[in-house]
C-alpha cells in the first residue's frame, strides 16, 4: 500500500511568530515532525508544503520531499487546507503517480 504524508507548514502565523520553528525540547516544532513520520515507517513518501525557505532546508536534512516553495496564493490566513493539500497531490501525482492513501501532519 503506498501512502503519502503530506506536512502542512505555512510561514507567518497570525498569533504566534515563527511557530513552526519554536524550539521545543531542543528542537524546533516543525523536525518533530519531520521526526514522528520518518521514525513512523507508515508512509512511502514524506512531502512538505511550505513557503518557507529555511523549512525547506531542515526537510532535506531528514530526507523529506521539499521540491517547491507554497505559491502565494495558497499561503495566506484565508487558505484552506483541503486546496493545500490538493495542489500538493496534484504535483506529486504527476511525477510520481498515484497514491492509495494521503496522511496529513501538522506541526502544531
């Protein structure tokens, strides 16, 4: 069964600056998570939206899909997720193909 994660992190928060990159126990929100689904063994792939470039780089650092900057037009307060989610499939589906299962994560 191929399942895909896909991590939602967005840049600017309204309430709490930076919170994806918040230090907890030594490490900042957003590697937990990274974290959680690499050391889970559940997905056959780990793809991170996000329109954020230093998030980007700390993806990489543990083997996470990071191909693109989040266009601006899906990084706003008023975005929903699904229509993240959506274009994130879509891009993967086209270059990987298809999925039997998408598992969402967010950092908080």
């Amino acid at each position: 069964m191929k399942i895909l994660s896909i991590i939602l992190a967005r840049k600017n928060s309204k309430r709490i600056k930076n919170k994806n990159k918040i230090i907890l126990k030594n490490k900042k929100l957003i590697e937990h998570t990274f974290l959680a689904a690499t050391k889970s063994k559940l997905f056959s792939q780990i793809l991170l939206t996000t329109d954020d470039k230093q998030i980007i780089k700390l993806a990489k650092k543990y083997n996470v899909l990071a191909p693109w900057l989040r266009p601006k037009n899906l990084s706003n307060d008023f975005t929903p997720s699904y229509k993240v989610i959506i274009h994130a499939y879509n891009w993967y589906e086209k270059k990987y193909g298809k999925v039997d299962g998408i598992f969402v994560l967010q950092p908080t």
